[in-house]
C-alpha cells in the first residue's frame, strides 16, 4: 500500500487509519476473552502496522501527519461496548506515543474521535441513532462530513504544531472530558 502511493502519487505525507473490525454490541457478562482482546488486537494491530509502514518515508522527508479514527466510546463508556471503546482508548494512547517520538522528525499524530455517525451501518440501528442524537447537545449525530472536516483539518500543513490531541466529533457529547 505504501509503496503503491509513493509509486503513483509521487509521495507520501499523510497516513489516515481508520482499520478497525467489525464489531457487535455484547454486554460483558456475555463477553468472552476472545470477543474483548480480538477487537482490541485487531484494531491496534492494524494502526501499529500502517503507522509502521509509513514512518521511514515520512523521517525521509522530515514531514506527515497521522490521523487515527478512534471513537467517543474511548471516553464516553457505553454498555455493550467495552472491547471497541478499550481498542479505541488504546488507540489514543498509541497515538500520543507516536506523537512524542516522531515530533523531531516534522511527523504530528492526531485522533478524531467520533461519536455515532450516519452511514450505511446505522442506517439499520433503528431509533438509537435519534435516541444518540438526543443525548448530544447538536441534536444529531454526526455526518460522515462532520469527521472529513476534521480529518482534514489535521491533515493540512498548516497545523504542524498540533500533535497528540484527540479531537471530539461528538456534536458535543463527551464535552467538559
């Protein structure tokens, strides 16, 4: 992958990770060893490896941004949800890792956590995305739009001196954390 887009691209300076499983609502009395550690390894092995991937080429250039997908359930525990929110949590510590080893090196790593977002996946969630909705104080859940921005945001040039944060597009959610 990462060849690929230095060999058609030219280069490679900006790496959004967004690899994570599926995942299905169970609460921990139900929980197995498996459910909980295979979402969490999944999800940080997918990041550790694409960040990898990335990193030689990025201290090449003196320059990238790192943008993880992590999830307001990272700070905001929601029943049913303790392997994906823990696997996110993880992902925001790997992240603040990244950040201060890679600083030096021109490289910033930021998390955009978003909290329930209209796609083809909730489409089928029936009123819990108007119940989720409620409960921030947007009113709504957020658009995949809502998290482009902010991605995009992290990704420009122009914001090379933030690094480490971990950002809420949560309509307001986990807002005062």
């Amino acid at each position: 992958m990462v060849a690929a887009a230095r060999n058609e691209l030219g280069g490679l300076d900006i790496l959004v990770s967004n690899a994570g499983p599926l995942f299905r609502p169970i609460s921990l009395v139900d929980m197995t060893w498996d459910d909980f550690g295979g979402i969490v390894e999944q999800d940080l092995k997918a990041a550790f490896h694409s960040t990898k991937a990335v990193l030689p080429t990025m201290i090449d250039n003196n320059s990238g941004r790192i943008v993880y997908i992590g999830s307001a359930s990272a700070h905001n525990p929601t029943p049913g949800l303790a392997h994906h929110g823990s696997a996110r949590a993880g992902l925001t510590t790997f992240a603040a890792y990244v950040a201060k080893e890679m600083g030096q090196h021109g490289i910033t790593s930021n998390v955009v956590s978003p909290g329930m977002v209209r796609t083809d996946r909730t489409a089928n969630a029936g009123d819990m995305t108007d119940r989720m909705g409620a409960m921030t104080p947007a009113g709504r859940i957020a658009t995949p739009e809502d998290v482009a921005r902010a991605v995009g945001f992290f990704a420009a040039d122009a914001v090379g001196f933030y690094t480490g944060t971990d950002f809420p597009v949560d309509g307001g959610l986990t807002a005062g954390r």
